[in-house]
C-alpha cells in the first residue's frame, strides 16, 4: 500500500508525532492571546524548553522529568516577557521578538557540552495487543505519552475557556481590560498566569523536539517551530480543536515533504522544504484578506498593555 | 457620606462631600463636567479608595477595598462606558459581574425571568457586541438587579438611549426605587432629574453647593446652581442678505452607498444652505447621519455635481481639498474620527488646522503656531485641560467636545458640518458652544447641524428637515413649525420626542 513510496499509515503516525511540538506551542499561545497578550517569544521558550528539558533528562536520566524542566524552562523565560510587558508596560511586539533571540542566544550558550550526547528515550505507551490492530494499531496506539497528552491538552483548554469561570475571566480580560478591571477582576494576575502557562506549553513542546522527536541537542533545534505555532493560533481562530486540526496539517505536510525526499522525489529539495513556510504564509494572506477577516474573531484587547490609570 | 476627598495629582476630584441617602430614595448627583461625580460613586463602589472622610452603610462603617466588597454589601453600579464585552454573549456578560454565579442554564433562566419582571426583554444568548445601546444598558441593569442590590448606582445612564428607551428605563427604575432599592442617578440632564429624582446634590469643581428637591425647582434654577452663573440662551444676530448667486452649500441628489457596515445608504438626498443659515437635520441614530457627513466631508466621494459649493462642483474632492476652499467637520465619535485619541491637543490642533491655519512652513510644521492655535481654542472655548500638550484621551468627553469644536470653528470656515455637537456635553458648554456656531453663522458661514436632540435643533436652526433611512426630507423653515408638523416630518421615524431632554 505504498503510493510513491511513501505510506500512507505510517504519514499518518509520524505526522502526529511531527505535529506535537507545534501544537503544544501554539495551545499555550491561545491561551496568552485570548487574555489579550501577544507574545512573539514562542520560538524562543521552545528552545529553552529544549536545551532545559534536555539537560534535566540527560541528568536525572528519567524523560519524564525532561518534559517538566522543558516546561519549568520555558516558564521561566516567559516570566521575563511578563514582568516587561505586565509590570514595566514595555511594547508587546518587541519584547516578544527580542525574546526570541534571546532564548536561541541562551540556549545555545547553554547547551555547550551537550551536543552529540543521547537523552534517554521516551518510550511508546504499552497498550499491548491494541498496538497489533492493523492500520489502526499503528495510527493510534503506537506513540508516546506525550501524544496523548497533547490532545487531552486540546480538550481541556477548550473545555476550560468554553464551560468554566476561569476560562471566562480570560476571555473578558482579553476583550476588554477596561470592563474587566471595573468589574474587579485583576487584569493584570490573570495575563501573568496565561503567559506562565503559554510558556511551560511552549517549552514542553521544545522539549519534544530535542527529546522524542530529534533526539538530541544542536544549536537552533526548533528551526522556526515557533514561528509556524503563532501562524496556527491565527489559522485557528482562536479555537482549540482547529489547533489540533492546523497543527496535523502542519506536522503532516512536514511529514510529507521529508518522506517525498526520502522516496527520491523529482521536486528539488529546497521546494520541499519551504513548503510549510509557504503554505502557512498562504492561509494567513487568505484567512486576513477581505470577507475572511471579520469571521476571525480576534480578541479585542490583544496587544494591549493595561494599566489601571483610573 | 461624610467629608469625602479624593485628591489627584493636580486636581482635587472632590473635597470634603457628604450626603446621604435613604432607602428606595432616588438621589440625583448633580454637576458640569469634571465636577467630580464620577470619582464619588467610584469611591462608593470601591474602584478608588478616598483620601480621607468616612461613609457609613446601614450605621456601620464602610471602606470597600475592591468592587467585589461593594457588592457584597448590596451595592451595584452601572457604568457610564458601558463595562460590557462584545464578543461574550449577555448570560456570560452577566456571570461576570457576579459573585458567585449560577450554572450557565440556570442563570440565563433567571435573566429571562428578571429581565421580563421589569419590562425589559433580553435573549440570554445573544452576542453584546450585535445589541443596542439601549438593550447593552439593560444587560448592564439586568447584571445588577440579578444582586438584589440594595444601592443601584447609575452613571449618565440615559446619554446613548434613545427616548423610548429612556422612558422603559424610568419606569423600572421606579418600580425598583418602590421595592425599596435606593438609586444613586448621576446625570447633567435636568429635565430627567426633575421627573426622576426625589432629591438632588450639586457638585461644583468637588465641591457640594447645594442640595435641593427638584420636583420643586425649575430645570433654570438647577442649571445656574450647577454651573454657578446665570446661563443666558443663545442670541441670534438677525439675518444678513449676502446677495450671493449661488447658496454656500448646495446638495443635489446625493446618492452614495455606505462604508459602515450595516450603515444606510443615502437616497437622493437635497438641500441649499446659504451663507449665515444654520440647516437642522434630525433623526434618530442610525439613519444616515455619519453617511452624510462623510459625503459632506469628502471622506465618501460621490458625483462632482452632488455637492457644489457656492456653484462649484466638489463632490469629488477629498477632505483636504475642501478645506482647502472653507469646508470644516465635527464627526460624532470624538476618539478616533474627531482626534486622534494618543496624540496631543497641540498635534490634533495641526491635523485639520494646518491647511486653514497655515501651520506648516516649507513642509514643516510650525510648532510654535499650532501651539498658539490649540492654545487659542482651549482659551476661548474653557477646554479643563492640564496642558496643551495632554493627550486627546486624557480630556474628559464634554472638554474634548468643546476642544474639536473650537477648533474647527476657529478657523475661518465658509461651511460648517457638525453631528452631534453637544454630545455628552452638559448645560454650560452646551450653550456656549451653540452661541458659538450662531456666532460663526452671523459672520456667514453656512452651517449644517446633525443632531438627535430636537430641542437643540430648534434652537440653533434657521431651517429644518429629517434624515429618515437615507432620505432627507424638504427642509422647511424654523419659525412657524409646530410640534404636529415636526412630527408628520418625523413620519416613518421612530417617534423622537420632543421635549425630553434639557
């Protein structure tokens, strides 16, 4: 069952596995937009999240505790974008960007030593004789914790926005931070939490590359991971479940160009691999352009600093 | 209250108010302005903490430190700026306003059940951003009355309502203040505070200068204790023949299709204005006013014949170009079309003054005389600013009101368009800047005013007609015009009334 030499079963299992870091990072972003912030920074807690995460695999020898220091990384690093923008009202665009290249500065000064070592592995979840089912064994039942993990996250951000009281907070505060601190609510509490926790999202997601994915440390690992999670949150619309949907799309477009590669494909490398740039440059002309706009539906307050002056 | 103060840099809000208010009372606060009612109830509602003075809630002291401690003892406010998000829907709107609220179902249940207790019908679902101002309050009253709060607080409620919706808003407050609710209503509009409120305190710069029961006390008399002076209503020089050929501004079959979404498209729309008329256009909101601005503006271009100026045709030219030959604009929003809300008074003052004024000097703009021009406006037209080089945002609405039009009215204009030009504006300024553009219209130039407010219309205009769904009726003169005949005008209009505000 092979088209072009390229399965179609295992296109699909692997590109759930290529589609972690991103949608992890971009789950986070949501999160930190919908309270009205727009931290850039994602490419940048990816990387710590990698070279963190790395380090407290390759130490304590246990993956798990890996992915916790990836997460523990990428928090930290976004606890500076949150204490810039949050307590010294610094320019949101900026300090994002400015925390992209400094996180691929730090990480790389970090992870001197570490290049060329192997990190424990990250083993697939033991579902026995389910993984055996053909086709569907294969796609469902072969992968890693964090697979599973990563669509639990989906529907738990979705069921915490849509259904409870904390995910409402967010959203108001992310619509309208004026209403919100006249209703009492403290504006800028809520962001802080929502960019500590975009950050620990974004950094387990670049601890999945360095640990499960790659596996291993090299200098700018995430190679623009980042940058594709902010285009997802945008392609989504702000809605968890078109995250899962964009970052399959993503990861599987990805997928394909590795494996059109590795099948000697005609198409030159370079178009290949400036595919999911390009596509991802296409939906955004396409979604922001005209009738599309309105239905995009961003928060209103996004990008805003808050400050309350009255 | 006793001996309230609220300093802040710069400005004393309120100094040393007291006042006090009874069960299911309805108290009116009274004042111009910036006289500090707001900073009052934000004291009361715990937004700012008083500097100094003491309030006393049910004989036991009290200082909340946060909204959600007012609430808790039975106070609710509903807020000026309408503190709603678009993009949630009412039941959501509501929850957030609460302190411990139901499930979901459930409370939109009880909104159903609340709202049409008092008469005001609301989908629970509906998205705020797609309701009316009018339905948006009742979200906001609604939000309260969900508290049973025993002090409803109302800060200028009725100055985006229409009348009908005024008088639903009259009639449930009524019926909460016989429950027992007291009502703090904050408002400069007399009229309504002589047919709502049972007493009233006046604020002046801070400071309590009266109390009175307005039922017993003219709208006059209450104006001149607010404003601390006798307010005379405006003088018209009378009418001078300029024996011009052609009118100053004439519009002929002005057909355009709006850029608003959702607006009105304008339908042969036609008037002549000369030179020393003021043209009253009336009309409920929404009906193609801001369209017909923006084609008087240039900002919609149309026809070259549509809109001529005194027999020139310059429908096609852009705003600049028509101020180039006399044209000035007010539009309706202050933040964002009138002024650029983070910019400076000084920097706003260039933006529409520079071509009129002459502000720049070999492409550069000539700082020292566009700081002469603002500071011109904000002299002559007592605009309450720090400075200015404060930013448009920091004005108070009725201060930057009277800044936009000062400013457009200072330049020498030929032809005047202004919509809504005492807009959130209270009594004092609101006659100053109608003598103001009697002033300008004696000194010939032709004038255009879009207002909702029939009596100020009457007041101002030499001729009078209706924008109803894009269509102007004929104007007709002032003098002679009964209230019948307005109506009849008024025709498929949803019925504005006279009389309401004041």
């Amino acid at each position: 069952m092979d088209f072009g030499g390229i399965n179609p079963v295992v296109l699909i299992a692997s590109l759930m596995v290529a589609a972690v870091p991103i949608m992890l990072a971009a789950l986070g972003e949501l999160v930190v937009e919908k309270s009205g912030v727009l931290n850039l920074g994602v490419e940048g807690m990816m990387i710590m999240g990698a070279i963190c995460g790395f380090m407290a695999a390759v130490h304590t020898g246990s993956p798990f505790l890996g992915f916790i220091g990836g997460a523990a990384g990428g928090a930290v690093l976004s606890l500076v974008f949150a204490v810039l923008t949050q307590g010294l009202l610094a320019n949101q665009v900026a300090t994002g960007l400015a925390l992209t290249l400094f996180g691929l500065g730090l990480s790389s000064l970090m992870g001197q030593g570490y290049n060329g070592i192997k990190p424990p592995l990250t083993g697939a979840v033991p579902f026995g004789p389910l993984r055996d089912i053909p086709v569907l064994g294969r796609i469902l039942f072969s992968h890693d914790w964090v697979v599973y993990f990563s669509i639990a996250a989906t529907a738990l951000v979705w069921w915490v926005l849509k259904a409870t009281r904390l995910g409402l907070v967010i959203r108001a505060v992310g619509e309208n931070h004026d209403a919100a601190h006249a209703l009492g609510y403290k504006v800028q509490r809520v962001r802080l939490g929502c960019i500590l926790f975009g950050g620990a999202m974004a950094g387990m997601g670049g601890a999945y590359i360095s640990l499960a994915r790659v596996p291993q440390w090299t200098d700018g690992i995430t190679a623009g991971a980042g940058w594709i999670a902010l285009a997802i949150v945008v392609f989504s619309s702000w809605k968890p479940w078109r995250i899962l949907i964009g970052a399959y799309l993503f990861g599987g477009i990805s997928q394909l160009q590795l494996s059109l590669q590795a099948s000697g494909s005609k198409i030159p490398v370079g178009y290949l691999s400036m595919a999911p740039y390009l596509i991802t440059i296409l939906v955004l002309v396409i979604m922001s352009s005209g009738r599309a706009k309105a239905s995009l539906k961003a928060p209103a307050a996004l990008g805003q600093n808050f400050h309350a002056s009255r | 209250m006793e001996g309230l103060t609220k300093a802040y840099p710069g400005v004393v809000a309120n100094s040393d108010v007291s006042f006090t208010l009874k069960a299911g009372e309805v108290h009116a606060l009274l004042g111009e302005n910036g006289a500090g009612k707001s900073t009052m109830v934000k004291m009361i509602y715990g937004l700012v903490k008083p500097d100094s003075g003491r309030m006393i809630w049910k004989g036991a002291p009290y200082a909340p430190a946060e909204p959600r401690a007012a609430r808790a003892s039975g106070v609710a406010m509903v807020f000026q700026h309408f503190s709603l998000f678009e993009a949630l829907n009412v039941a959501e709107n509501v929850a957030l306003g609460m302190e411990n609220p139901p499930p979901m179902g459930e409370l939109a249940a009880r909104i159903k059940a609340v709202s049409e207790e008092y008469g005001l019908p609301l989908d629970p679902s509906r998205m705020v951003g797609d309701l009316s101002a009018g339905e948006r309050q009742r979200v906001e009253i609604i939000r309260c009355l969900l508290q049973d709060p025993k002090l409803l607080i109302m800060d200028e409620p009725t100055s985006v309502l229409t009348p009908q919706e005024v008088e639903i808003l009259f009639k449930t407050l009524r019926q909460l203040s016989a429950e027992g609710t007291a009502i703090l209503y904050i408002s400069h509009k007399l009229e309504e505070i002589r047919t709502l409120c049972d007493e009233a305190t006046i604020l002046r710069r801070g400071k309590v200068v009266g109390t009175c029961t307005p039922r017993e006390r003219t709208a006059r008399e209450m104006a001149e204790m607010m404003v601390g002076a006798v307010l005379t209503p405006p003088e018209r020089a009378p009418r001078k023949d300029w024996g011009d050929t052609a009118p100053a501004l004439s519009v002929k079959g002005l057909s355009v299709a709006s850029p608003i979404p959702f607006g009105t498209a304008l339908k042969a729309v036609g008037f002549d204005v000369a030179r020393g008329e003021v043209l009253g256009i009336a009309g409920v909101a929404g009906n193609g006013q801001d369209e017909l601005l923006l084609a008087l503006s240039g900002e919609i271009r149309s026809e070259p014949g549509m809109v001529t100026a005194a027999g020139v045709p310059v429908g096609t030219l852009g705003p600049a170009a028509r101020r180039r030959i006399g044209f000035v604009m007010a539009p309706e929003d202050r933040l964002g079309h009138a002024a650029a809300p983070d910019m400076s008074l000084v920097e706003n003052a260039f933006l529409t003054g520079a071509i009129r004024k002459g502000l720049t000097r070999r492409g550069f703009i000539d700082w020292a005389a566009t700081r002469d021009f603002a500071e011109a406006v904000i002299r002559d037209y007592d605009v309450r600013t720090p400075s200015s080089g404060a930013a448009a945002r920091s004005l108070s609405g009725g201060n930057l009101q009277k800044f936009v039009i000062g400013r457009e009215l200072s330049q020498a204009p030929e032809v005047i368009v202004i919509n809504q030009p005492t807009w959130g504006v209270d009594a004092a300024a609101a006659a100053s800047i109608r003598q103001a553009i009697l002033d300008r219209a004696a000194a010939g130039a032709a004038v255009v005013v879009i207002s909702q407010d029939l009596d100020e219309l009457l007041e101002v205009s030499d001729s009078f007609a209706v924008l109803n769904e894009g269509r102007l009726t004929v104007p007709r003169p002032v003098k002679g015009l009964t209230i019948d005949e307005i109506g009849l005008m008024m025709g498929g209009a949803h019925g504005m009334e006279v009389a309401h505000h004041g």
